[in-house]
C-alpha cells in the first residue's frame, strides 16, 4: 500500500493529516533500515524543522494502533518501526542494532502450530540474532 492510499483510508476514519505526519509516513514507507523514532525526527526535521518529537511518537502510535507499521521492540535498545506490516521475519545485530528484512512464508509452520495447540493464528513475530558482516569485520 501506498502513502496516498493509506491516507485516504485514514481520512476516512477521520484522521487528520499534516504535511509533517505525511511526511513521516513516507519515510517509513520508503526506508529499509527499520528507523527508531529519533532517526525518523532527524529525517524529517530535515524537511520540515518545526517537528518536535511528540509528533513523531504521536504520529508513530497512531499508524501502529491503525495497522500500518510495525513496531519491534528489543529490550533495553530502543524500538524500531517498519513500514512494511505484511508478515515478514528479521535479522537483528546484536552488536550494532541493525534490522534486515527476511521473506520466507511459514505457512507450514503456521499449520503445525495451529494443529498442535489448536490455536487460529492471526500472526506470528520470528527473528534471528546474532552479529552482522560490519560487525563481523571490525571485531
Ligand atoms: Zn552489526
Ligand atoms: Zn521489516
């Protein structure tokens, strides 16, 4: 899904959008890099240097409680937010933070869970550690 038509759909929900909130919108739809929300405001500010950071969270909370971004959370580190809301899987560095994207269906293991515990599965959240090739070279 694209920007306009996510904000066409919360336009329809009533949900009012600022040149600033569209612009943070696009940022993470575009990026690959799973942003935490001070990289956001820093992309942003560029843009548009009145943004404070409280619309960057408020902005962010509101797109995750819609449905249109995901927010990881890793303990101590602070959260990431991806654009992309579709399942998918993630790499994560231990070292350096960095989140890379991986796209493989677990359909069947989907299956196997939702026979095994009888569970109807909506969603599922799997990720891999460990340390990244940058990481890797420097150490
Ligand atoms: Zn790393
Ligand atoms: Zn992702």
């Amino acid at each position: 899904m694209d920007a306009i038509e996510i904000l066409k759909q919360l336009k329809d929900q009533g949900v009012r959008f600022t040149p600033q909130r569209q612009a943070i919108l696009e940022y993470l739809l575009e990026t690959k890099t799973h942003p935490t929300a001070e990289e956001v405001y820093h992309h942003v500010k560029a843009k548009f240097p009145g943004v404070s950071l409280g619309t960057i969270y408020n902005t962010l909370n509101m797109l995750k409680e819609h449905g249109y971004i995901l927010e990881l959370s890793y303990g101590d580190m602070s959260s990431r937010f991806d654009g992309n809301a579709k399942n998918h899987y993630h790499v994560v560095c231990l070292n350096c933070g960095k989140v890379v994207d991986f796209h493989r269906p677990l359909i069947e293991m989907e299956s196997e869970v939702a026979e095994k515990f009888g569970f109807e599965i909506t969603g599922e959240r799997l990720e891999f550690y460990g340390i990244c090739p940058d990481c890797r070279r420097k150490n």
